[in-house]
C-alpha cells in the first residue's frame, strides 16, 4: 500500500502523486463537505508555495479509505507533514493555523538536514 507497517512513512505511490517535495510534503486529507477542509487547503496551499520544495498534496478521505485506516485517521482535515524521506514528522486533526504549519516545516527540513547516527563517522 506505500505506508510502512508501523504507520510513520508514506511515498508517492501511496499518495497516488508523481513523487513527494524535494524538501518536505503537506498531505491533507479532506471530505468534500468539510468547511475547514477548504480553509486547510488555501493555508497549505499558501504556505508550499512560500516554501521551496514543499508539496501540497490533498487526499479525498471518502475514496482513498484504506489509507485512511492504514493511517488511524478518523477526522477531516488531518494534516500530515512528511519529511523529504516520506516519514510522517506531524500529524495534527483540524484546521491548522499558518504559524503552526510553518514550525512544523521547520521541523521537517531541520530533522531531514540533520546528520543521522549511522551518517557521523
């Protein structure tokens, strides 16, 4: 299905997407009856495009529930921030605000640039 059996990494395929952000993805999982879904939507797509590298990807919920299920979600919006790697840094339900999304980002491109254990010598 694209995610690990652990639930903490996704890739393209599983996201139904070419490939994910060069530096981080913003996955969205929304309905289409969901009012804070639209504004989710106009605040991710604001801040991927503020962003270098970052992808916007919005996942419908109600045809892609075997993800929905893979992941444990049972709300929309939930928002997931994805390292460039595809692991899932944050996951937040509800409509996030800007300031929280940014410092999310944040976290992922810091963790993704940030030497591993395995990578020091």
């Amino acid at each position: 299905m694209g995610a690990d059996t652990d639930r903490d990494r996704l890739d393209a395929a599983a996201l139904g997407v070419e490939r994910l952000g060069e530096r981080a993805t913003l996955v969205h999982f929304s309905s289409a009856f969901c009012l804070p879904c639209r504004a989710t939507r106009l605040v991710l797509a604001e801040v991927a495009g503020l962003v270098e590298g970052v992808a916007h990807v919005e996942v419908d919920a109600e045809s892609r529930l075997d993800l929905m299920r893979a992941l444990d979600i049972t709300h929309t919006p939930t928002v997931l921030v994805l390292a460039a790697d595809g692991r899932i840094v944050r996951r937040a339900a509800g409509q996030p605000r800007k300031a929280a999304v940014v410092a999310a980002l944040g976290e992922a491109v810091a963790e993704d640039s940030a030497p591993r254990s395995e990578d020091r010598t």
